[in-house]
C-alpha cells in the first residue's frame, strides 16, 4: 500500500513538473505596478511588443490568469475569456495551452492582455486574493516580466444595485466611454503605461502548482444583429431584443450620442432569474459614435437595453459563447411533445455547461453534483465526445476537494463548505464516476478517482441491523419538495455506490475490496427490506406521507425484489413528491419493472407545464414558476432532463456493456411511441437506432459502428419470427432472455422485423 502511495506521488509531482516546464525559467507573474490591483473587479491592461526575424513552426503559448483574460496579437482577438476559474484543487490555478502561430508575422508583433480579476470567491471560484498574469510562449523567446508594459483600465468600475447575489464571484460590469483607452492593443504604447510589477514565478503561491486546462476554450459564434422592438418611456427608452433561444451571451451596442455622460444599462430577462440577482452591464456614453461589448457573459431569451433620450441606437448585437461541444446525437420520434422535451432539455443542458457544468446560469452557476450526474449522462448519449473533458474535470475536481477527514462536497471549486451526503454518494456511484468509465473507457481516470472514494466511501457506518447509519453533517439535502424519507434514501444511495465501488475495484485488480463492498452490499439490503411494511419501504421513525423517491432507488439498485413490484406500481400512481430532479429514478424504475407505458405517461403529466410553456426554451427547476418552483425556482434546470436518459436507457435500450462501448445493448421497451429513433455518438463512433410500429408488425433498424458489436434484444422469443439478416437469426438466436431473442452482431447495418 505504502508502495503504491510513493509512486502515485512520483507521477503526481513529474505530471506538476512537466507542467511547470510550460513555463519559461524568465517568467513571472505579473500585475500592474500602480493603483489597487487586488480591488474587486479590477481590469488591467498590458502590452508587449517583440520583433521576430522569423517565425517558427508552432509557437504556443502557455497562459495563466486570475481570474479571465482576453488575448489579441496584432489587433486580432486570439482569445475571447481564457483562463478557467480556479481549480483544479482548492489551492492550485488552471492554465491555457493556445496556438498563436497563425496570429505573428515577420518584423514588429503587437500582443495585447485585457486581464479581468473577479476579486472574490463564489460557488464555483477561489478566488487566488492577487491579481496576476502569467505567459511564456518558450519558441519566440516571449515571457511575461517588468518589461510589459500594463495601467489598470480607468474606463471599468462596477455597477450599482442591483449587486449580483453573493454565489456569484463575477461583478456586474460599467463601463465609461468617456475614459476608454481607444486601440491601445495596437499602435504606439500609450501614456499611463507602465512597467509592469514582477510578484512571482510558476508555481509560486498564491496560485501554486499549475494544471493545464483540460477542457476546450470556448466556442465563439461571432457576433449576430439582434432585432428590437421599442417601449417608449418619458425620459427613457427600453429596447426589447428577443434572442433565439435561452443562451450564454454578451452583448455589443453601437450607439450615436452628441453630447456624451449618460447611462445605459444592459440587462437580461433572467437578472432575477433564480430569484437572487444576476449580472448586468451600464455603459456610459461619450460624444459621438461608439461601439462596445460588455465581457461579462449573462444569460436569457430576451436583452434588454434602456437608453435615454437623446442617444441613438445604431445597433444592437449579442455574441453566444459556450462550451466548445455541440449535439450530434438526437432523439425523434411521432409525439411532438417528446420532441419538444428532447430539444429543451438539449438547450437547456448546453446553457449550463462552461467552466463546470451548472445547476443554473443565473442565480449561482455552481457544480451541483446531484445536477452534474445527470447533465453528464445527458451529454453522452448527445453531445460530441469533447464533452467527455467536462465530466472527466469536474469529478477530478470533487475528489481533489476531498478533505483530511475523508469528506466531499460540492459545489467546488467554490466557497461553499458543507457536505451533501445523498448527492455525493450518487456521484461517487453508479450514475457518476461508474456512469463516466463505462461511457469513456477512461481506466486512468477511474483509477486516479478510486482512492478518495473508497476514503469516503469509509466514512459511511452500518448499524447493528444493516442500515445505513444516519450522518447529521453538512447539508442533509435528499431533494427539493415535501415527504423525504431521508434514511431510506440515504441507504439506496449507499447501497448504490457501493455497488460501484465493488465494480470499480474488480476491474482495477481489488477483488479482495471487491468482496468487501458486496459483503457490505449484502447487509445492507437485509436491514433496508426490514423497512419494508408489506406495501412500500418506510423507515421506522418517518412519519410523513410514503416517499416515491425511496421506493425508485429500491427498485433501480436490486434492493427490492421482484415480488415488491406489484405494491411499487400502484404507490407510483398516487404518491408524487419528487422534485424534476429524482423525478427521472422514479422513470427508471417504472421500465425496470415492466411499467414503462406508465413512466411515459408520468413524465408527460409532471413535465408538461415546462415542456409546453411557449415563453421559454429551456426546463425548470421545480414543476413550475414561482410558488410552483424550488430553491429559487429558475427556469433553466437541466436536471429536468433526466427522464430522457430514460428514453435513451430504457424504452430504446441503448447502454454500453463493456467500457468505451466495445460491447453494447441494445433491448427496446417500444412503448408510447409508433415511431422513434436514437442517435447517440459514441467513443467509437455513431449507432444508431430506431424502430416503427405498421400493418401490425415492428421494424427495428440499427448501424453498429467498426471496433464494437451490440448485443441486441429482439423482443420475441421465436426467433423463427424474424425476418432479416438470416445468418444471424439462425447462428445467433440461441440465447432467450426476458421474453426476447438476442443477436450479437459486429460492425454494420441491420434490419429486423417482427410481428406484433
């Protein structure tokens, strides 16, 4: 053990080391050398400029940053927001790796930072407590030192109220057109310039070791013409543009003003989006024409800008950014309700994924792990495999977090503290880091991650009877809503990391922790049946009305049997308590139980005031708006998705078998639907799927990528009853299971069908 100890730290510290090589001995941390520096909100500007005589192949530059940066290299925008927010540990900083080669030239080459130094912590920041910028390009001899040249920007300050909610570490910006420092990243180095002050080296505290971003920089779709109706007011007017659909934005303005000093400000429809203040923006106005972009990112359907009298509106325009992934996967099928679903939660999803995935881009956007389980799984079966980064950083990110006392909590990064229990048990379990490894193949990962969940998992008793002892620490948060059995709920959830721990040490080489766990396994499913009260699983000492939620874990993770079913089916018809959020593991435990036409059906009646408000692109946090919502009650709620995971799982049975898909399933539950299909892009590439419902037979159709081969489910036991590919039916149909016929085919494309 000790052994093993030494040498994951060898290969942490050569990892750290290697990274530090990214970074030239000359470089520094760097800051302005005059003025509050370290102010909330502060923006500095530097200038570098460097004579090439030519220009090498590659030339990358390695950049660090507290907190965001905007790069140019001859007046071109190189990168709009590097830098992640801090980090990958609750010490360490985050880096940007950029290939700026195609932006020099021969001779005078112009390279220009506009630094952003939030100056406060949030729930998904820590914030360093400096202002830096670091940057080595090692090829062209390029480093950050005294020599740059750098001013705190005189024209940014921060707006009045209302101030952003204290979740949020970003300020709502203001801008002064009156001192703007015109093309300062190019041309002559202005006045009020100054060397720049040297305040450390790579790796120097505050901001320690340095990791390099694992995830992509963002995607920049450009600038876009928002088009705007007018509100008239008797001093002002508030120009109304109405944007695609709810989206990561910032917004440009171009304005005429002919005697300069007053204030417009910038907001979205989603400033009291979560029920807390978000960002905005104010610009003040100068003489004459002017255009200009507010870099602080906020969210919405709807912008709203409100300019007095006087000043002229030339243009208003918005540019999306986001995370640099994009939804090649798709679900479709003959209800327009559930295609509607599908593209909401798909847009829903991608408002909350940046920096971390979100539970919400308005009131806090923190890496809530009960939201980050499901926004992963939703990417996988949607999304190119780029998102895969995004998963793979955030639960790096939470067991690093892990504290001396063997806990974990989320959100992090971030200033929040405490514990919550029930959502890290499902992360560390089967919908999280087991849910990742199937889907990525990433063996290194999960051995890297296994260490500090079975620390945690350690922590976690057995009483006398086999229960899951209850631990009153941090936030006891099982979900939103009324009725929560939260003992029952506490030992579904442990039974069900435990099942993952037991999967994760067999295929790392622990049997010996393997039979560990299942022995665990073993006694707490003898003192959860002992709940059971001949008609649902109750904990003694609860005394509200029978909890759903209890009774879908039960189902979903084997602690209930079969001859539990009956009594399950019928709660599930009168009991509804669980928030959009376990909503989705009562969905999973409807199919697992045969009752999948009845899920269908519950997930059309919980969803539909989401799904089918015509005012908004997105899903909500609770089942409706204001009163009808939780915890804030925003509109922009991707765990509401989840039920579609079920779609994909369960009633189109796609799932891989083996890690990184070599082997699949495929065993459809065909029910609701005449017509469905289901594209989902995998590691190995894209299978597809569907199956239609005619003249009283089924046609199933499915293309098995090259390097894998599915194991797919017909749902006939005659395998005399197929007609298809007859080589496989009569080579292959010998294993019966469930009432179905199983082919194992390899790579290709497949057409079956069968009669009702």
């Amino acid at each position: 053990m000790m052994m093993r100890k030494l040498l994951f730290l060898l290969a942490f510290a050569f990892a750290a080391m290697l990274q530090a090589a990214d970074f030239v001995t000359e470089s520094r941390w760097i800051t302005a050398s005059e003025g509050d520096v370290n102010a909330q909100n502060t923006w500095i500007a530097f200038r570098k400029d460097i004579t090439l005589g030519s220009i090498p192949m590659k030339v990358e530059a390695s950049i660090a940053a507290a907190s965001k940066y905007w790069l140019w290299i001859n007046g071109e925008m190189v990168v709009f927001e590097g830098q992640l927010k801090r980090g990958p540990t609750p010490k360490d900083t985050y880096y940007d790796k950029v290939d700026i080669t195609p932006y020099l030239k021969k001779g005078n080459n112009e390279v220009a930072v506009l630094l952003w130094y939030f100056g406060k912590s949030g729930f998904s920041h820590n914030s360093s407590g400096k202002s830096g910028l670091l940057f080595s390009a090692q090829a062209i001899g390029l480093y950050s030192d005294s020599q740059w040249m750098s001013r705190i920007h005189p024209a940014y300050g921060t707006c009045g109220d209302p101030k952003p909610n204290g979740r949020l570490s970003e300020s709502s910006i203001k801008y002064d057109g009156n001192k703007d420092l015109g093309e300062w990243q190019t041309g002559d180095i202005q006045s009020g310039f100054a060397t720049s002050k040297e305040i450390g080296k790579a790796g120097s505290a505050p901001w320690n070791a340095l990791v390099e971003r694992p995830t992509p920089l963002w995607k920049d779709f450009g600038p876009k013409k928002g088009k705007y109706t007018t509100k008239r007011g008797t001093e002002e007017d508030t120009l109304v543009v109405t944007l695609p659909y709810n989206m990561q934005m910032t917004p440009i303005i171009e304005v005429d003003d002919p005697e300069g000093g007053r204030a417009i400000s910038i907001k979205s429809d989603h400033l009291f989006g979560g029920g807390e203040p978000n960002v905005w923006a104010q610009y003040i106005t100068r003489p004459g024409r002017q255009k200009y972009e507010s870099y602080g990112w906020f969210n919405g359907e709807h912008l709203y800008v409100t300019v007095p009298h006087g000043v002229k509106v030339k243009s208003i325009q918005y540019r999306e950014t986001g995370y640099n992934s994009e939804v090649v996967g798709g679900f479709e099928c003959d209800d327009d309700y559930f295609n509607t679903y599908w593209k909401k939660t798909m847009r829903t999803l991608y408002v909350n994924m940046r920096d971390t995935y979100f539970d919400c881009p308005d009131r806090e956007r923190a890496q809530w792990w009960g939201d980050g389980t499901l926004l992963m799984t939703e990417s996988f079966y949607s999304h190119t495999t780029s998102a895969h980064a995004m998963a793979r950083k955030g639960l790096l990110e939470l067991c690093k977090h892990q504290r001396k006392d063997y806990t974990i909590y989320s959100p992090i990064p971030g200033n929040w503290g405490s514990e919550l229990p029930a959502q890290m048990l499902a992360t560390v379990g089967l919908p999280g880091v087991w849910t990742y490894y199937m889907h990525t193949g990433d063996l290194t990962t999960l051995a890297e991650l296994y260490p500090y969940i079975r620390n945690y998992l350690s922590i976690w008793k057995l009483e006398e009877n086999g229960l899951t002892a209850f631990r009153k620490i941090g936030w006891n948060w099982g979900d939103w809503g009324d009725n929560r059995d939260m003992r029952m709920i506490y030992a579904a959830w442990h039974y069900i990391a435990l099942e993952a721990a037991a999967r994760m040490a067999q295929v790392l080489g622990n049997p010996a922790e393997s039979e560990y766990y299942r022995g665990q396994m073993a006694r707490l499913k003898v003192g959860f049946n002992a709940c059971w009260n001949g008609t649902a699983y109750r904990h003694p000492d609860y005394k509200e009305k029978t909890d759903d939620r209890v009774q879908a874990l039960a189902v979903i993770s084997g602690l209930a049997d079969k001859d539990k079913y009956p009594a399950i089916k019928q709660l599930f018809r009168t009991e509804m308590h669980a928030s959009p959020y376990m909503e989705k593991y009562v969905t999973d435990a409807c199919f697992v139980m045969g009752d999948g036409e009845y899920g269908m059906e519950r997930v059309r009646e919980r969803y539909k005031k989401m799904v089918e408000h015509p005012d908004y692109t997105t899903l909500f946090e609770g089942w409706g708006i204001g009163a009808e919502g939780f915890g804030g009650g925003t509109t922009n709620h991707a765990w509401s998705g989840g039920p579609l995971i079920t779609v994909c799982e369960y009633l189109m049975g796609v799932t891989p078998l083996e890690a990184g898909w070599g082997r699949f399933q495929v065993k459809p539950t065909p029910v609701t639907f005449n017509r469905a299909s289901l594209d989902v892009p995998t590691v190995k590439g894209m299978v597809r799927f569907a199956y239609k419902k005619s003249g009283g037979k089924t046609t199933f159709t499915l293309t098995v990528p090259e390097g894998t081969e599915a194991v797919f489910y017909l749902p006939v036991t005659d395998a005399e009853k197929i007609k298809g590919k007859k080589e496989f039916i009569t080579s292959q149909a010998s294993l019966q299971k469930d009432g179905c016929t199983a082919l194992l085919l390899p790579a290709g494309k497949y057409k079956y069908t069968i009669q009702n």
